[in-house]
C-alpha cells in the first residue's frame, strides 16, 4: 500500500459519494488483509513455529471412483480408521533462517564514528552510541528483526519515549503495518497505518474489536472500531511530550513530533520476499514423502497367514490359537497354513529424500552441517566455498539492515542532541555486521599479522577469531597500550641514565 494507492482510494470513495475517514480506513484495511503478500507473511512465521500445511493433511481419508449409471467415474471420500495418521515437520524453514540470523548478527556488530579516533568529542558521541548498541537488548532485538524479515519479506521497528522519558525500540509485526510513501518516487515513508485487535471490556463479555494508528511525521491519530464497522476518531496525540518541572510539579507540558515517521523497515530483500518462497514445496514434498512412509511402516503387518480347509472358524479364533499352542488342527487334509513375510522397499524413497535434502539446501541458499564433506576439508578456500551460497543470501539483508540502522541512529542521534545540547552528525555513525562463519583459526590469524599496517586495526579485529565485540576489544586495547605507557615511563624514571632519580654510573 502506497499513497498513491490511498489517493486512488479517496478518488473512488469520492465517486461513490462518500469519503469519510471511516470509509477511507475499512478501505485500506480491506485491501490490505487481501494482499497476497500479507497472506504469505503468517505462512512464514507458521512454518517458522513448525506448524507446517502437512499437519493438515489426513492420510485415513482417500478418494475412490466408481462408476456411475452411465460408466462415468465417480469420486466420494472414503475414511479407513485403521489407517495411521502421523505426520513428520521437517522444520528446514527454521533452521535456513536460525543460521542466516547467527551468520549475520551472531557476534556483535562494529559500531562506529568516522573520526573519533582523533576527536575527543566525537570520541564522546562514540561512546554514547555504543553504549546503546552493545546493550544485550540491542542485539536480542536485531536478531529478532532479523527473523521477522526472514518469515514475513520486511519487518518494522518502531522508535517511542516510554513515561519516564528514556529513548526506547520496539519491534511492531509487519502483519499490522500499511506504510504510506510519497507519490512521485515511492521512497520516503509521510505515513503509517498501523491496525491491531484489542479487547473492549462489556457488561456480558470482551469482545474483539480493531483498534487502528495513524502516524504522521508530527503526530498519531488514534480511531476503534465500535459495533457497526466503523471507525471513531479518539484522539490525536504528538510523538511524545517535553515535560517542565520545579520541585518535582510538572508546571508545562509541550507535544513534540520527530519530523520523520517513527517507523524503521528492515526488508528481506529487494523483493520484500519471506525466504519461505524459495523452497516451500520442497520442504511440503519431503515431508508428505516422509509421514506417508512412516504411517506406512506402522500400518505394515510383519506377517499375514494363508488359511485352508479350516473348518470355517473365524480369523480371530484362529490367531488366538496360534498365539496360545504355537498349532492349530487342520480338518481337511489337503489344508494348510502358510506364513507369508511382508516387507517395504524404502531404498527408493531414501534417495528421493536425499535429493529433496539437497535441493531444499541448495534453493534455499543455506549450509548442510549434516553433509559428511562438511568438516573434511579444514582449508579457508574450503570452508568459503561452503559458505557462497548463505553469504550470497545475507548479503542481500545486510545492505537493507546497513539502511535499517543508518535510520536508527538518526533518531538515537536526535535524542542525544537534544537531551546533551549537542550537535553531533548521525551521517557519520558506521555500522558493520560482523558474519560468523566457521573459519581455520591459524590461517586467519597467520594472514590478520600479515595485514597489520596494510588494514585498518578495527577490519582486522573484526576478523579475528577470538574477538566477540570490536568496540569492547578496541577500548581494551587502548587501555592496554596506556598501562604499558605508563609502565614503561615508570621504568624510564627508574632506570639509571634513564632521566629519573638512580645513581648513574
């Protein structure tokens, strides 16, 4: 949904001889919750949660044909009770997104400011930021994003001040959210809607009603559904409220707005696509191949008796025999009872299984750690061949989350400057994901001392092995040289000759 889509729709409201804000919202939240795409999101996170279509599928019920009057076939539901009805949720979706979400975000990002390390101030702005940033909060709720992106095309994170004033995030479900961008180039977002049920207390019971945000780059506009359908204006609020206040008495309150919607998208990709689409009936193939085998082995009867010249009891009273004496009498001589061995070829379906295996892996660009050449080949050349495929696919959402977070630190910007009295430049913030990929320690290490000098330290760091945080191993480090200054200056002052108080000789 774009704004030029809500202009359409005011348009075609307005022909029909109505155009009020209630129309205008059931118009958007019904084209909306008819998008494909938003169908698609909750089949992503559906298969994410292991609730996978094959859990639908009944393998008691089949169809039969018969024909009709007119030798016409003719199919009806038939239901076998005896039937097993297992099913296998082979949950590749959520693995492929787990290890694309540890790749990229699984050690701390490097952040940064472009000259602080000559700066003093921006040296300051710097620690400010990363205070942030290397918050455990900050990176559970990156990788959340993250997998938000990955189940549903984009994910959205939403900037607020909670009641005490202190800058917070939140992820809001990209399920609720209709973002409105401008007309001429669909690039920056003037507007949000954003639609979520809640619960309307009632004499005789709760009942579910929706309850719909309009955002704005001042303010947000709160409308609820009430019983015929229609949305009621309730309030209009600003972006949050600066407080003044003596002796602990609020004497003003004044409604400030950013001047940018409060809403951060972090897209999957170029597309806006779950990474589902890449191998859904695969992942749907593999499984139904794999309950139906399974119900298969269960339902298999080991044995099955052929009966002759038995007197004509019944098959139980039969079986029972055989289970008490072992022996049963057969009255007609030319009689018999004969045990027949059943048994399933499953080398056929172990090879489809295994060819699904690697096409799931393939298409949806992720490692297979079950492979057995996996760990045979310990070389860097190696394991980056591995990893191509999951490199190529995360790359595409670290270029949107680089977008992502470059919005981010506006916002944590503006509120610094304004709480500090600063000025300090948001466009200078860096931000680097740093990608952990199984690597052979040595080469790593061998080539990182071989590029001293060559490399700027923060790059080298962030390829170290043993290091998790870069900023927290760069303040480490400049600690480190500093004691070591001291020291050695220590011993200089100490040392005869050395400038300090020791006799010379």
């Amino acid at each position: 949904m774009y704004i030029s889509d809500l202009e359409l729709i005011k348009e075609k409201l307005s022909v029909e001889g109505r155009l009020s804000t209630s129309d205008i919202i059931k118009k958007i939240i019904e084209d909306d919750t008819g998008n494909p795409q938003k169908a698609f999101m909750s089949i992503g996170e559906r298969y994410y949660d292991g609730d996978h279509d094959i859990l639908r599928h009944d393998f008691r019920r089949s169809t039969i044909y018969e024909d009709d009057a007119n030798g016409n076939p003719v199919g009806r539901e038939f239901e076998n009770e005896n039937n097993s009805n297992h099913h296998n949720v082979h949950n590749f979706h959520q693995q492929h997104v787990d290890q694309k979400v540890a790749y990229i975000s699984g050690r701390p990002a490097s952040v940064t400011v472009e000259g602080a390390e000559d700066n003093a101030e921006l040296k300051t702005f710097e620690d400010m930021i990363t205070a942030v940033t290397s918050d455990e909060e900050f990176s559970d709720t990156l990788s959340d994003l993250e997998t938000g992106a990955s189940n549903k095309g984009v994910e959205w994170l939403h900037v607020y001040y909670d009641k005490s004033g202190n800058f917070q995030y939140v992820i809001v479900p990209a399920e609720g959210c209709i973002p409105l961008y401008d007309t001429q180039y669909q690039k920056e977002l003037v507007e949000m809607i954003r639609y979520y049920e809640i619960a309307v207390v009632r004499p005789g019971g709760d009942v579910i009603r929706k309850h719909v945000e309009w955002w704005t780059a001042s303010d947000v506009s709160h409308y609820t559904e009430d019983d015929n359908g229609e949305y009621i204006f309730e309030r209009r609020l600003p972006h949050w409220y600066g407080i003044t206040s003596i002796d602990e008495r609020e004497v003003r309150r004044e409604g400030h707005g950013w001047g940018r919607v409060p809403f951060i998208p972090l897209y999957n990709n170029s597309r806006q696509m779950s990474d589902l689409t890449r191998n859904k009936g695969l992942i749907d193939a593999y499984n139904l191949i794999s309950s139906s085998s399974t119900n298969n082995q269960i339902d298999l009867v080991e044995l099955y008796f052929m009966i002759q010249g038995y007197g004509g009891e019944t098959a139980k009273a039969i079986q029972q025999k055989l289970k008490i004496n072992k022996a049963v009498s057969v009255s007609d001589p030319n009689g018999k009872i004969q045990a027949q061995q059943v048994s399933l070829d499953v080398s056929d379906r172990l090879e489809w299984l295994k060819m699904l295996r690697r096409d799931i892996y393939h298409l949806g660009m992720a490692i297979d750690t079950d492979d057995e050449t996996f760990g045979s080949a310990p070389s860097g050349v190696a394991l980056k061949f591995k990893y191509t495929q999951l490199d190529l696919k995360s790359d595409k959402m670290i270029v949107k989350l680089k977008k992502a977070m470059k919005e981010f630190f506006w916002f944590l910007t503006e509120d610094l400057n304004r709480k500090n009295n600063t000025v300090y430049d948001a466009s200078l913030v860096r931000f680097d994901a740093n990608k952990s990929m199984i690597t052979n320690d040595l080469e790593t290490v061998q080539i990182i001392s071989q590029s001293q000098g060559l490399v700027p330290d923060t790059l080298l760091l962030a390829k170290h092995p043993y290091v998790d945080d870069v900023n927290q191993a760069i303040k480490e480090l400049k600690k480190q040289k500093r004691e070591e200054a001291e020291a050695y200056s220590s011993y200089e002052r100490m040392t005869p000759g050395g400038g300090g108080d020791g006799d010379a000789e």
